[in-house]
C-alpha cells in the first residue's frame, strides 16, 4: 500500500503543549477508526510552524478525506516512492 509524507502548515505547532498535541492525537485516531484499518498513521514530525504526518493509504484521496474528516490541513501531499538510510550506500 502507498506511503504518503503530508505537510501540515500550523503556525505555532512547536509551541503546542503535551495536552494539545494529545487531543489532536485523539482527534485523529478517532476519525482513523471510522475509516476503517485501510488509512494508517505511522508517525509525525513537529517543527515550529509545520506537523510533517507519515501515512500509509491506499490513495492520495483517502488522505485528503482524514484531514477533511479532522479539520486538519493537508497543505502538500506526497506519495513516498522509496526510502533510502546510511545502509543504502554500503550497497
């Protein structure tokens, strides 16, 4: 299945506190499980103004319909076509 990078622009995101962050969590895990086990979220990157999401969907749709779904922005998204890391240039 696919793996998408999502761009996330929130002003601010690096000064969210643990119990934002937690909520916003929730929120998203709650919508996850009414789309059923096919859209998943593997991991997400804070940095000041921008939450980085990593997911693995079985479209760029599916995608936009969570952060619809959320009320979260989707500013970029970007199917993943591999993965590299320092083993891959021992090869």
């Amino acid at each position: 299945m696919p793996k998408y990078v999502i761009e996330r622009e929130i002003p601010g995101a690096g000064d969210l506190s643990p119990e934002e962050l937690t909520a916003i969590s929730q929120k998203s895990c709650g919508i996850l499980r009414e789309m059923g086990p096919q859209i998943q979220w593997v991991e997400s990157y804070v940095t000041q103004d921008k939450i980085y999401c990593v997911y693995i969907a079985p479209n760029e749709e599916a995608v936009r319909e969570h952060a619809a779904k959320g009320g979260f922005p989707a500013d970029r998204i970007s199917e993943v076509k591999t993965k590299i890391d320092p083993t891959t240039a021992e090869g």
